[in-house]
C-alpha cells in the first residue's frame, strides 16, 4: 500500500475505519523529508496500517484540529481517535 496524501476534504472518510498512522509535514521542512522514505517502508511493510501524510501549509485547519505545533509530528489513530503520538524525527 502506498502513503496517502490527504486534506481538509478527504481525511474524515479515509482514517474512520481501522489504524491510520498520519504523517503532518511541510515540503519545505528537512526532517520531514528524511522520514518520507521509513514511512513509504512501513506502508508497504504494514497492511494492517494505513499511512497518510497531511500537508501543514495546505491543510492547516487538520493542523490545528490536532494541536500540531512542531513537524514531523506522527499521529496514531484508530476509528479516527488519537491512540499515539510522536514529535519530531
């Protein structure tokens, strides 16, 4: 499975069903795009796991909505609730 780029529109439909694990980023943030490539792994890895990315600048009301304060930040979710969440590379 690949990583699925996601917005305002689309997120609610695609993190309601099972374990979403959400990359929020910026193109233009250097750590972000070092993990890229461990998120392309574990979504191939993983098909239990659904592995989103949410672009800050893009999509900042979901930003907002999950307190992201700093990039990366991976969110974990499960039937759309918060279970993890990490700060940083």
């Amino acid at each position: 499975m690949s990583v699925l780029k996601l917005n305002n529109d689309s997120f609610d439909e695609a993190v309601k069903d099972g374990r979403v694990l959400v990359d929020f980023y910026a193109d233009w943030c250097g750590p972000c795009r070092m993990m890229a490539p461990i998120l392309e792994a574990v979504s191939e890895e993983r098909a239990d796991l659904k592995v989103a990315k949410v672009n800050v600048d893009e999509s900042s009301e979901l930003a907002a909505k999950f307190g992201v304060m700093s990039i990366p930040t991976l969110v974990l979710l499960d039937g759309g609730d918060e279970i993890k969440r990490i700060v940083g590379a």
